[in-house]
C-alpha cells in the first residue's frame, strides 16, 4: 500500500488525509474521505504539505555554536553540553516557548521539563495570547475552557455567527462545513469590518469601525433586553451574576452605539432578534496570533449566555484555532496561567496535585510568556525553543543578549542561527503523536516513514536531558507519555493508543462519564451556573473616540492571508502555497496597503501608486491596493511582508500581539 | 530549403556563455553556444520562436529570441525580473546554461513577400522583433518599404545600439526613435511611439505591421494603424505568458482556446482580439 | 469473450504481480472508504467496492515526479544531466468505466498534437489496463450524461463484467490475449455478448434510482460555454463560493496541468520536479514581474469549465473533458462541482 492515513498539521481544523508513501518518502498526499469532520475535503494548504515533507533542509544533526559556526556534535556531547550550561540557570533566569506544530506528548513533556526541571513557569506557546484568555473567559464563564459545541454537528445548523477573521482563509475546512449549512437552511452572520469571502457567503453582514466589535456585541446583548426576549426567570436560576449584568447593559444606548460602531441600529436589533429566535447557535471567533480582543469574546459569551443558548444541540461558542496542534498545546499546559489540565496556576491546590503526580516539588512564583520575558524581563538569561516559526525574530536583539539558547527544530530556519545548541527534532509524520484540533478532537497520528538516519524523537531528547540533571525520567515511547498525560490531565483520562488508533479522533472530555467523549457541553454537568464576565470600567467608549480625528485619521488593521499567513518557516518550503503568496508580491513587491474605492477616490490614488504610513512611531512606503473590501477610513496591510514586521510594526510588537482588534491610528500621504 | 526542425524537448542541451553584455539597465544580453558541436550545427530557428532556458540550480523561463536564424550570433537579451532571470545574471562567460526549443510559431515570412513592412517596438519590445528585421534585411528584395519605428522612456533604455546603428546606416530603410522626454545631445523625436506610427503615410493594402511593447503603447500604437486602414489580419505582434514547458503540455500558457507556447507566440491582432483576456 | 469465476480472480492477479506492479481499489480498514492504491498485498483488491475517491490518474501523471536531474559544478562549470527513467510497468486492475475514459483523454492529450510529452509517455507504455464494468451506478456517477460508462468500450488490455457468479472477460489487445490464454481462461460461450449487454443496459436503466447525488446534463451547458453566452453574474455566484483549493482539478480524471520546479537537493544536485497544478490558483498565469493576465477568481472559474466542457475545447479530447466521475463534486469546499455549475448555468438558460 502507498497511501497512508494521516492528519493534516497545518491549521487547527486538524483534517485527516492520505499521504503518498513511496521509498521512504511522502511523494503525494488526498483528502481522506470518511473523515467525520473534512469529509474528503482539503484546502490549497492541506493539499500540498507533501511537498513542506519532501524539503531537505532539514536539521539532521545536533549542533553546538562554536564562534559564528555551528560544529555537529554527537546527542551524547549535545545533551552533556547543554546539561553543563542549563544547570546554572533556574526559575525567572529561564524561558520555555512550545511549538503549537508539535503533538501533545512534545508539549506535555517541554511543560514538565520546564517546570519539573528548570523550575521555571515562564512556559508559553508564542500564538498563546488570544486562546489562552478565551479559556479563561469561558472557564469563568461556563465552567468549559474550550469550544462548547462540536464542528460535526455544524450541519445541522440554524444559526451561524462568524465574528472577527477571516475564517474561509485561516481554516477554511471549517468555513466550508459553516457554508454548507448555510446552503442546507441556516442563518448566517458575520460581523468584520472586512468584506471577507464569509462575509459575501453570508446572509447579513455588519460592518463595524474597527477597534468597536465588542461594543456591536455588547448592543446585540442590550437589544434582546430593549426587545424583551430576556427571560428573567431563566436568568435568576441559571447565571449568577445576571442582575449585575443587565445593570451594566442598561447603560448602553443602541443610538450612541450605531453611530460609533457605524451599524445602523435596526440591523442591530434585527441580528439580536435571529440569533434570539434559533433553537440553537453557532458563534465562531478566532483565537492565536490574530485573535479577538477580550472585551469581545467576553461580550460574545454574554451574549451567548443571555440569549440562553449554552447546552443545546447543534450550538456552541466556537474558539477557532489557527495552529495544528494549539489546542492540545494548552490543554497540556504549555502556558503561565494554566497547569496541564487547565488546572489554575495561581492556586495551591493545582501545585500541590501536580507535585504529587510528578513526584518533585515545584516552583510558585506567577510565570510570564516568552514573548513577554523577551521584552520585560531584565533576568531572563536561558531560553528553550521548540520548532519555531520565524516571528520571533522580532526579538533578536533581545536573543542576542541571552546566556544560552536551546532550539529543538526539524527544519532549517533563521532562529536556529541564533541558538547557542542545536537538537534536531522528527517530522510529524516520522512518529506517533497526537494533535487536538479545534473541536477538542484529540487524533492520533502515526509515523509513516523512517527519519533521516540518526535523528532521535524530541521526547527522547528531553528524557535524556531530564536525566543529566538529575531527574530521571522512564519513557520508551511517545506512547507511554500519552499513559501519563491520560493520569495528570483529566480531560484526557480516557484516551489511549489503543482506543485511537482505531478510530478518527476523540473529543475530550473523554472520561469515565464520556467513555466515547464529548460532543458538546451540556448545561447540567456545567453545574448548571454560568457567570457573565464583563468589566465595569468607567468609561467604556473612551478608546473609541479618540481616534476618529486628528492628525492620523486612518485606522490601520494588519491581517493575515490565506496562503502564508504567519508561518513563513512551513509555507516557504512548497511550491504551490508558495507561489501563491509570491503572486500578491510580484504584483506589490515592496508590499502593499489597502484602502477602500471612497478614500482612494477622495486622496486622488491610483491603484498600485506608492503611498507613505506614517504612524506615530514609525513610517513605511507601500504600494496602493484599492480593494472594495475595506471600509473607508480603515486601511489594511497582511501581515506576512517581513520587513513591515521587522520594522514598521516592530515598534507595536507587544500591542500587536494582543489581538485582531488592535489598529493603529496612521495618516497616509501620497509619494510623488 | 529550410531543414525540418528537431526541437530539444524533455533534457535541456547544455550551451556554454560565451560573452555578456550590458545591453540597458537591468537588461543584458548573454551569447551562447552549444557544448555539442552536432547540436550547435543542427540547431536552426525561426525567427519569432522562443526557448526554454535553464539557469542550473534556479530553475528555468521561457525567453524570445532575438538573433537571426541566418549568421547571426546565437543570444538572448533577458531582464532581470524574477528570481531565475535574477540568477542567470549572476552568470559570468564561461558559465553554462541549459537550453530546450526552439519552440513557437514564429513570423510568416512567406505570407507577407512583397508587402510594406512597419515594425514598431517599445522598450524591449524590440527584443522578439531584432530576428525578423535582421531576416528580412537578409531578403531586403524580397519585401517593399521596410520601417522601424522605435521609442523608449529615455535614450538610455533603447536596446541594441550597435544594431540599430547598422541598421541607420542601411538603404532602403526608414528608422524613427523618439524617447519620452527631452535629453541634451538627442538628436531624434520627443514624444511617444503612436505619435510617430500618425505621422506615417502608408498605404493600407499593402502593409504589415509588427508591433510589441507595454499594453498601453501596444494599445495606442493598434489605434493609430487602424486609423490609418491597416486590417487587424496585418498586424502582427508576439504574446508573453507564463509558461513551463514550450510543448503544449503545462496549461500555463492557455488562453481562451489557445496555446501561446505552439499556437504563438507569433499571432495576428485579429487573433488577439478574439482571445478575450488582456494581452 | 472469455469467462473468470470469483474464485479464479486471485490466478489473474497473482500472474499479473509477476509482470507489474499491481494497483487497484481497497477498502480503509477504518472508515471502509475505497482508495485506488498500490496492493502489496494482492489479497486486499475489492472488485466488488465502489468507485474509489481517488482516480487512478496519479500512477501515470503523478502528484509530484522528478523528471530530470542534474549537477552543476561551480568550480569546474560542468554539468552532468541525466532523465529519470521510470522501469516499472504497472497493472491497473478494476478501473472503472469513467477513470479508463479518462486516461485515454489523458493519452489523447499528452500523446497527441503537437508534441508527445516523453515523460508520460514513458509510464504509459508500461501499463496493462483492466477495466471493470459498473453493474450499478454509485451515488455520485452520471458517466451516462458525459458518455463514459458505465462500461469501458475501448482502450483496456482485459474488461471485467460481473454476473452475480464471476467475470464476463472481454479481451482489448495482443497483451490481454497472451494473460488470458496464459492462465487458461475458458470462451465463455456464445451468448456472453448479449449477456453483457444486458447488465449494461440494466445498469443504465437503474441510474434514475441509484444515482441520486448529481444530474449534470450537459450538452446545454456546453453550448453556453462554447458561445460564451453565460452573464458574469452566474460566475461572480460561482467564484464566491470558491475556496481556491485546486481539489476540483487534483481529483479530474482529465486534468492534466502540471508546474515545474528546480529543487536543490543536498548533495549539490538538482532535481527538476513536475507537479500537479490548477487553472483555479491566482499565481498559475502570473508572469514574472507585474503582469496577471487573469486575475478575478470568476475568471479563473470560468476559464476551467471552459477547459472541460466547450466544443472547443473538447478537439483535445475528441469528447468532452468530463468523464461524469463526480469527484469533484464531493471534494469541493464550496459546494460548486461541476455538475453544480451546470445546474446553474442551465438555471440561468430555463429561467428556473
């Protein structure tokens, strides 16, 4: 047999495919048909990572920086090495950045080491930020820290909402079960100031100033009070703090709201009516890199919440994740707020449960991300990096700095030249290992080709190195760590090899009470409580209005693009995918800027005319794209075009970091 | 007679650079010759065909061909655009690149015996013309009046000089430059091509045009000859695609119902107009 | 005609597997989909499973295929270039009507005009070509609306007609003539002719009943497309729902467009490297340096249906480009296969 069940580790669809095997080597790949979330279907990414699994440039060797040169080493050298070096370094001195690409047994095991080992919880993934506040939001919320419904059920589908992103770009498996339930009868929204492909697919589309989706959420909310489909009775019995909520809500006045959101209020109140009206509902935001902001998924959950939706069939608050593996890397722990197992790191009771299943005392002191160390924090000297994508070069400067650096990669890459060791790490499809997708579906995914000869397994590397610190640790296999995780995260408590291998994913929580796991919340194992999550902050428009005028009258919005989006390492070693992202810079190759037909007609440009940004901090130069896409008064530049990341944007790294929300008030000057 | 052309299909034969010069900025033109001597003695062409070449470790582009197919030097004038023209600059003499073809149509001489010749040409547009002219000055008894009109955005950006100063000093044979902007020390018109193609007095029944440039020159210049009476069947020009393989094979190169890469790249404009996507 | 019991069809495979490398339909021990692969174990050809997803297209134009290789050494500025051979002949058992139908357009194609493309050429000199009759229509066919089935006419080494108790054998050239008589098939007597025909006829018959997922009737289609005549409303509606995936034309039959690349390998060498591509990605026409003759994703819609279903277009096949697999249907995002397109190129005709 040549073709080989598998799933796909681009996007955190998680879509199962077909791989080509032939000599040892991946030589094509097709969609896997029967697979109960893709149903045979593959996007333009899905459908070329055989030639991502052809590249040879690869890291096949452990390598120690020796001058400006890296000399290849034995693992024996490598591990003593970096052993002799890394004891010297503990708790604040060490950051630990996890690979979103990497299965649940690498995070896991990266987590134990950097907390278990390193004493450290400054433990992060780098597109943590958006996913990580969303668990906390629903945690808080509804007890349930990831998606509530279940994408198989999508079909059956009355109501859809797709708010932020652009979902038909970022996952668009995803997006295309979201349009086949709009073409068998369901109603679907989306809310984007972009005219994104959903937005064209979907039955209404609002429009909001960018920078006021939570406020447009948070009037969708006051609608359904305003119109009276608030049943009260269901409020005081199911959600805590419901009083104080409405209080809140009675403050907003749709009027004020349209005028900023630049919604018009009847389609406000229209929208609250739909989404009131369905038996049940889909909300689907993003999480990762380009994420909501906080107020907006909190206002989304709100809103769920108050429209009585949560515990019902064919529903659910739906966080999307952009990564393969994004989910599983938080469900693992890989983070500073979260212990494996969502458990809380800021209580006692999570330390104590994880030092008795570990068996080693463990360090309290509050953790911060990776990214953040890098900016912050004045004593970081350590610095542990699994296959990262490029954006953390943002950093370099920073990196330069550091004491000792530690990547662990598969692939070639720039921030490999930057490490002080070097371990290769297998290909995915080189070794078992599971990966959680979006809807909580935890897939095995088995090795179908040897590894180039010598490269040992991430998890092997991390035991050994465990072990030359002084904490021996005694797995044989990638599955015996999956027997552990099933011990120390309870979500997973029912999962084995055995069960997986034998069907197409499981949801967690798989459990004593989910024996064949969990397709969407149900309100009565949530405890039946729900808490609406908002804060009462003084002044709720301040940012809002700020903005509008003065001396940078633009709104700019930095989005991601379907065929590259940020993972540049991945995307550039196929051709296809490649190409693809190439063509927008053949025709723009200094990058581009786009603006919508009424600004470009009022400021005289031409499409393709070079423009200055010029923003508080920084300007750059950029061709004109005129797009009826955009709205006036906002302009939009993808995110993809390094030297806007390096540079220009550099500036507003952390800012950008936080979420899609965030804009940037710029002016735009035609260049003669 | 012309003998039956066997063209390079699947393995790229290997030529060796011999010269390289800088022909205007970002362009240069690389002569060539086979390393076979058998392939070198056999490979003829037409003028208006094109080539496959490989830039080794790059990848490959199609590129027209300007020499002659009669005692000529065998080269290709190339700009640097992409990443493999880019490569291929980089390429000292001595150097070897990889050619497959000739692969087109190329220009039909016979069909147009006897006729009025106009070529107009903008920037390097003059490329894929150079051949044809250098022919039909070969055969300079078998055709009528023989023109050229050529413009460029500056002096600097006209193409083959040293041709084109043969060419002015040849007989029976009426050149025209103009570039976009007053220069000191320039000498011809100022102003663009179409301007030059309106000032023309030719008789339409008896003429054929040959006419390459950027779309917008391109464009102007077709309105100025069909002004002037010139049927869309007489105006010939040659079309540029993305192509990967020269054999008809790859689909890059469709348009509409037809194939550039076997079909063209010589066509009518009277073709043109018919194949509905933007030239 | 020649007749093969059940229980004798392991004789012609195990006698085919001494020749060639054997590639048919199995069944997913997970999800028991049907995945036309390479057998290594010949146990696990299903004649009986249904038309796999997957068309046989890739064992002759494969997904990914180096087609040359070469090493240029800098120092000494010499090239060494040698073509990739491909020696293994292959037997494709078990090809149904519609995926035969297809490499002969394929064939019609690469082999025909004006060049003969050597590197297909090459995979296929060394097939041998055993069809097999659809006796029932699957839910997704509607080769009978394209005109390439449910049984194969022309083109295969051996065709298989199954009666309820064995294989009605008809022989297609000198190659299958050799196998049969090889393993010692017996004539399958005088009515075997009309027999066949009667399951085909039934078969054909039954499509209104079994064949449910897709009604593509064509010939309007194909005239509207021919002329043009299609308002581009009825592809900006199209072209919305596309999702940019190329999967309509990975899993055709027919398509044949292929990219070319120069990968580096380690070592110094390059291999030239020949994929599969697709008229519906924006960077397929792109030139190198500012100019996209066809830009909008409604063009790029357009320009494929084009390709499968005009008159025009059909002198590359000498029949339509649709074989009525209805593949592309099941794998498309967005919900426009072809014989969605058709329905609503046809719905903007009748006014419906």
């Amino acid at each position: 047999m040549s073709y080989y069940r598998g799933i796909c580790n681009f996007c955190g669809t998680g879509c199962g495919h077909l791989l080509q095997v032939e000599n040892n080597r991946v030589r094509g790949v097709y969609p896997l048909p029967g697979h109960p979330l893709s149903r045979g279907r593959l996007c333009v990414r899905g459908w070329h990572i055989h030639e991502l699994l052809q590249t040879e440039e690869r890291i096949t060797r452990p390598m120690i920086k020796e001058g400006d040169s890296f000399r290849p080493v034995s693992y024996e050298e490598a591990i003593e090495f970096t052993a002799s070096r890394l004891k010297n370094f503990r708790g604040r001195e060490v950051a630990c950045l996890g690979s979103p690409r990497a299965s649940n047994e690498e995070n896991y095991l990266f987590g134990k080491f950097a907390r278990a080992v390193m004493k450290s919880n400054n433990l992060s993934l780098t597109s943590d930020a958006g996913l990580e506040e969303s668990a906390r939001i629903l945690l808080e919320g509804c007890g349930f820290p990831a998606m509530t419904g279940s994408l198989s059920e999508l079909r059956q589908a009355e109501f859809i909402m797709v708010v932020g992103g652009d979902l038909t770009k970022q996952n668009p498996i995803i997006a295309s079960e979201i349009h086949f339930a709009r073409r068998s009868g369901a109603f679907l929204a989306t809310i984007s100031p972009r005219k994104t492909q959903m937005a064209r697919l979907s039955q209404k589309h609002l429009r909001p100033n960018p920078g006021t989706i939570w406020l447009l959420l948070e009037a969708l909310a006051r609608a359904l009070q305003t119109e009276g489909l608030v049943k009260a009775d269901y409020l005081d019995d199911k959600i805590e703090n419901a009083r104080q909520y409405l209080e809140y809500l009675d403050s907003l006045h749709l009027k004020q709201v349209s005028e900023l959101t630049g919604v018009e209020e009847q389609e406000i109140i229209l929208l609250a009516r739909k989404f009131y009206e369905s038996e049940s509902a889909y909300v689907f935001y993003p999480v990762g890199i380009q994420s909501l902001d906080r107020r907006s998924m909190s206002a989304l959950l709100n809103l769920f919440l108050l429209a009585g939706k949560p515990g019902r069939p064919a529903g659910g608050l739906c966080p999307v994740t952009g990564i393969s593996n994004l989910l599983g890397s938080l469900d693992m722990g890989v983070s500073p707020a979260f212990l494996p197992g969502y458990f809380p790191a800021d209580k006692e009771i999570s330390w104590k449960r994880l030092e008795e299943l570990w068996q080693v005392s463990l360090d309290r002191t509050p953790g911060q991300s990776a990214g953040s160390c890098l900016l912050e924090n004045q004593s970081l000297r350590a610095l542990l990096v699994v296959d990262h994508d490029e954006e953390i070069i943002r950093h370099i400067n920073r990196i330069k700095e550091l004491d000792f650096v530690v990547y662990f990669g598969a692939y070639q890459n720039a921030f490999a030249g930057l490490a002080s060791v070097v371990f290769p790490r297998l290909s995915y499809v080189e070794e078992d290992g599971t990966y959680t997708n979006s809807e909580r579906r935890v897939q095995l995914s088995q090795k179908k080709v040897e590894p180039p000869a010598g490269i040992r397994p991430l998890w092997e590397t991390l035991s050994r190195l465990a072990g030359a610190l002084g904490q021996p640790w005694p797995y044989k296999s990638a599955e015996d760590i999956m027997a552990e995780i099933s011990r120390v995260v309870p979500q997973y408590s029912g999962l084995s090899y055995e069960k997986l291998r034998a069907s197409p994913g499981i949801k967690w929580p798989v459990d004593d009470l989910h024996l064949s796991g969990t397709e969407y919340l149900l309100a009565e194992e949530a405890g039946c409580r729900f808490r609406f999550v908002f804060d009462r902050s003084p002044d709720r428009f301040q940012n809002i209005s700020s903005v509008n005028e003065g001396r940078f009258p633009f709104k700019l919005v930095v989005g991601r693009s379907n065929y590259f989006w940020h993972q540049n390492s991945v995307m550039k070693r196929t051709f296809i995918p490649k190409r693809e992202y190439n063509a927008l810079l053949l025709l723009y190759p200094k990058g581009f800027v786009e603006i919508s037909e009424e600004d470009a007609r009022a400021l005289g440009l031409r499409e393709k005319q070079p423009v200055r940004i010029i923003s508080e901090a920084a300007e750059i130069k950029l061709a004109a794209r005129i797009s009826p896409d955009i709205l006036p008064g906002m302009l939009y530049i993808p995110y993809f075009i390094e030297e806007m990341i390096s540079g220009f944007l550099h500036h507003q790294a952390s800012d950008l970091e936080k979420n899609e929300e965030f804009f940037l008030p710029v002016r735009l000057e035609k260049v003669e | 007679m012309e003998k039956k052309l066997v063209p390079i299909i699947t393995v790229p034969e290997v030529a060796t650079v011999t010269d390289i010069r800088e022909e205007i900025a970002e362009v240069r033109t690389f002569y060539f010759t086979f390393d076979r001597p058998e392939i070198e003695q056999a490979f003829k062409i037409r003028s208006g065909q094109f080539i496959m070449c490989t830039v080794f470790g790059a990848g490959e582009f199609a590129v027209s061909l300007p020499f002659s197919p009669e005692n000529d030097r065998k080269h290709i004038s190339v700009r640097k655009v992409g990443r493999v023209t880019s490569a291929l600059h980089e390429l000292q003499p001595g150097d070897r690149i990889g050619i497959r073809g000739p692969f087109g149509n190329g220009f039909p001489f016979e069909e147009i015996k006897g006729k009025n010749l106009v070529y107009v040409a903008g920037g390097i547009g003059l490329i894929p013309l150079r051949s044809s002219i250098i022919h039909v000055l070969q055969h300079r008894s078998d055709f009528g009046r023989l023109i050229l009109v050529y413009g460029a955005r500056t002096s600097r950006d006209l193409m083959y000089k040293d041709s084109i100063r043969e060419w002015q000093a040849t007989r029976d044979f009426e050149t025209y430059f103009t570039i976009d902007r007053p220069e000191p020390g320039w000498n011809g018109q100022v102003g663009f091509v179409n301007q030059l193609v309106a000032g023309l007095s030719l008789p339409a029944e008896n003429t054929v045009a040959f006419v390459c440039g950027p779309p917008v020159m391109f464009n102007a210049v077709i309105r100025e000859l069909k002004l002037k009476g010139i049927k869309e069947q007489n105006i010939y020009s040659t079309l540029e695609r993305h192509m990967k393989c020269g054999l008809g094979k790859c689909q890059h190169c469709a348009i509409g119902r037809t194939l550039v890469c076997v079909d063209g790249p010589v066509y009518t404009y009277k073709q043109i107009r018919t194949l509905g996507e933007q030239i | 005609m020649y007749w093969l019991s059940g229980d004798k069809v392991s004789l012609l495979v195990d006698r085919l597997a001494e020749d060639y490398a054997v590639y048919g339909p199995r069944r997913d021990e997970v999800s028991g989909e049907v995945i036309f692969d390479r057998l290594n174990l010949l146990s696990r050809l299903d004649l009986q499973a249904a038309i796999p997803y997957n068309p046989p297209k890739y064992v002759l134009f494969p997904q990914y295929e180096e087609i040359i290789k070469y090493l240029y050494e800098r120092q000494s500025r010499k090239v060494t270039i040698e073509k990739i051979d491909k020696l293994q002949p292959k037997a494709l058992i078990g090809l149904r009507a519609c995926d035969l139908t297809g490499i002969l357009c394929l064939d019609r194609f690469f082999l025909g005009q004006e060049f003969v493309d050597e590197v297909y050429l090459e995979h296929r000199q060394k097939l041998f070509l055993i069809s097999n009759t659809c006796v029932r229509p699957f839910p997704q066919c509607f080769c009978v609306c394209t005109d390439s089935g449910p049984a194969a006419r022309e083109g295969f080494d051996l065709d298989l007609t199954f009666t309820g108790q064995g294989y009605l054998v008809l022989v297609g050239s000198r190659k299958g003539q050799r196998l049969v008589e090889e393993i010692g098939l017996q004539e399958a007597g005088p009515e075997a002719m009309a027999r066949r025909k009667k399951i085909i006829d039934e078969s054909v018959s039954s499509f209104d009943n079994f064949a449910l997922e897709n009604k593509a009737w064509i010939s309007r289609a194909t005239n509207r497309l021919t002329t043009g005549f299609i308002k581009p409303e009825v592809w900006e509606y199209i072209g919305n729902q596309c999702f940019e995936c190329g999967a309509c034309s990975f899993v055709c039959p027919t398509c044949s467009c292929f990219n070319v690349e120069d990968v580096n390998r380690m070592g110094g060498a390059t291999d030239r490297v020949r994929t599969w591509d697709s008229c519906s990605f924006e960077g397929y026409t792109k030139m190198a340096g500012d100019h996209n003759p066809r830009k909008p994703v409604e063009d790029r819609r357009n320009k494929r249906f084009f390709c499968k279903l005009s008159y025009s277009q059909s002198k590359k096949y000498l029949r339509p480009g649709c074989v009525g697999c209805g593949r592309c249907a099941r794998v498309c995002p967005g919900d426009i296969g072809l014989p969605n397109v058709v329905t609503y190129i046809r719905r903007e005709i009748t006014g419906e």
